[in-house]
C-alpha cells in the first residue's frame, strides 16, 4: 500500500468514529464567473486506466502517470493528444521505480519531476525518455524520513521541499527541507476551526492537497474535509485563509458515509489557482458532477465551473485556456473543456 492509501484509509478510519450532523457556510462566496462546462473528447488508444492516476503537463506533452500500472508513463502530444508511446517500470535498477506516486509529480523545464517513496525525487528529460524509451533520469534528490509524507510536491526558492510531518510527529502541518544545507523545519499551525480538544485528530481531519506558483514564490493549500484554502509565501508565512464550509465531524454515532470530501486536485499557473472540488458525501463518489474553482494568488475568486464528467485529474495549459482530463471510467478519450477567461 503507498504512502498516500494509507493515508487516506487512516482519515476514513479516524473520521468513521464520528457522524457528519450537518454543515456550516462561513464564507458566501460569489464568483464573477459560473458556468457549466461540456467536455469535448479526444479519442486516444485504450490505455487511460490507473488506480492512482496523474496528469501532467510539461511543454508540448501530456503525460500520463501510473502509480502500480505499467507502463509507468503514457505520452501525448497536445493539443490533438497524439499518442507518443510509453515507459517506466518498477523495479531496482537505475532508471526503474520502487514506488512512485503518479499524483506527486509536476512540471519542469525539461520534462518532469516524481516522487518516488524509495529513491526520492527524480527529475526526468522527457524528450530522452521519449526517444529512449525508458526514462532518462537526470537528477535525484535524497529526502530525509521527516519528507516521508511528501503528499503533493511543494517546491520553493531552487532549494526548499515541503511536506507533512507524521502523525503525532509534530503539533505543526508542515515540514520544510533545504536540501542544499539539509537543515528540516517545522511551520505553520492548524486552523482554528475545532477545539484544541480535538487535536489529536487534526493530521487527518486538515489532510490537504498543495500546488506551488510555478515562480516558486507561493504556495497553496486545499482541504479535504472543510471547503477552505490558504495561501502561504514562499517562507511559510500564511499570506490568506479562507473557509468557505466546515462539517461537524464530532457528533453523533459513527456513519462513514455521511462525510463530505471537497477538493482532491489543484493545479496551478503563475496567475491562478484551480481546485476540483468534488463537494460529494462517500457513498456518492461515484456519481458526482464536480466543480473546478478558479482563485487568483491573492485569494479572489475568479470563476466556478461545474463540469459535466465525474473529472479525477487533470492538469492546465499555460496560457490558463485548456484543462486536459479523464474520469473514473473511460478509457479511450481524454476529456478537455475550453476557459473563457482572461489573466
């Protein structure tokens, strides 16, 4: 099991002890856009399957990324998705993978960057890999087991890798690593929503999915059992926190089904932050219409679009026009919608 299942089924476990008794709008927010979105599919060879599926878009390719599934990595070149072929294996050797997270990846100049839980993060060309066929690893950075729950990459200041302390590791929710001094610090302090009685329940309760500016000068947040976001600068200091809706998560008899996730998947530009929020009880999950929610790095909204596929990842072109995507279950299109907005 990664690191990342296990996460998710210790917050199923820890919050099925309590019932969702009903939830409370803090913040009415209203975006300037709200519209409902149509996807237009891409017929693809019938290769879009993963159990813990990735995308990511990183020049003119869209990769596909596979955590237990090989081939690792399915290429596409936009904007037709043009299929480019596959690589990546598991195994030991030099350029395989122990256990690499397909939802813990992001772009860079020259292709991508992976975590994987036993070798660390690795920096892959991939045109190399492309012409190669197996991954053409350029880079790897060894991380100290303080990083372990990597989550999603936060990647600051050429140097600084942020993560998540274990449970019960630290009464702060974040841990930074300069890997150019190795020094590790912890930062932050959980919201104030619940009683500090609760605490022992907050790693779970505040799990989260983070996303760096790509200029490396900020980074945001998104919770998954309250509908609420922060933004930090690129030293940990929380610049915005905004709470939208919280649940009760401390009354009544156990009943799992009753929980509320909110957003799964945030991607982000140099301009905006966009969140899924799948704002769906668990017995539900597979028969949701999610919304993608559009923020500017100061924390405004900008636009809501309530997408007509169950979406479960996707990435954004460049020019904040484009998101690329797939659902739970097709797999031989990828789905993209058009955003009519303008940085």
């Amino acid at each position: 099991m990664s690191y990342t299942n296990y996460s998710l089924l210790l917050f199923y476990l820890v919050l099925n002890q309590y019932d969702q008794a009903f939830t409370q709008e803090i913040n009415k927010t209203k975006f300037p856009i709200e519209q409902s979105l149509i996807a237009k599919p891409i017929k693809v060879p019938s290769i879009i399957y993963a159990k813990m599926p990735g995308f990511v878009i990183t020049g003119k390719y869209l990769l596909l990324l596979r955590s237990f599934n090989e081939p690792l990595f399915s290429v596409f070149e936009l904007a037709d998705c043009n299929y480019m072929g596959d690589f990546g294996r598991l195994g030991r050797g030099p350029n395989e993978f122990g256990k690499p997270d397909s939802r813990n990846a992001i772009a860079t100049s020259k292709g991508f960057v992976i975590y994987d839980v036993e070798k660390g993060l690795l920096f892959i060309d991939l045109k190399e890999s492309i012409l190669n066929k197996y991954p053409h690893i350029i880079r790897t950075i060894k991380l100290p087991g303080e990083l372990f729950m990597l989550n999603d990459i936060i990647m600051l200041n050429d140097c600084t890798i942020v993560g998540f302390p274990y449970v019960d590791k630290s009464n702060k929710p974040y841990v930074r690593y300069n890997f150019k001094t190795n020094e590790i610090e912890y930062f932050g302090k959980y919201p104030a929503i619940y009683s500090k009685s609760k605490k022992e329940h907050f790693w779970p309760i505040f799990w989260r999915h983070s996303v760096t500016k790509p200029d490396g000068k900020k980074f945001a947040s998104f919770f998954d059992a309250v509908k609420m976001f922060r933004i930090y600068d690129e030293f940990g200091n929380l610049e915005n926190e905004t709470i939208i809706e919280i649940q009760d998560l401390f009354q009544g008899q156990a009943r799992k089904s009753n929980i509320i996730t909110y957003y799964h998947t945030v991607k982000a530009t140099n301009q905006f932050i966009y969140a899924l929020c799948l704002d769906v009880r668990t017995n539900k999950l597979l028969d949701y219409r999610p919304t993608l929610e559009i923020w500017d790095w100061n924390g405004n909204p900008v636009a809501a679009y309530t997408l007509d596929r169950d979406i479960f990842t996707f990435d954004i072109t460049d020019d904040n026009k484009y998101i690329y995507c797939m659902d739970r279950q097709t797999i031989d299109k990828i789905f993209v919608y058009y955003l009519d907005i303008n940085p």
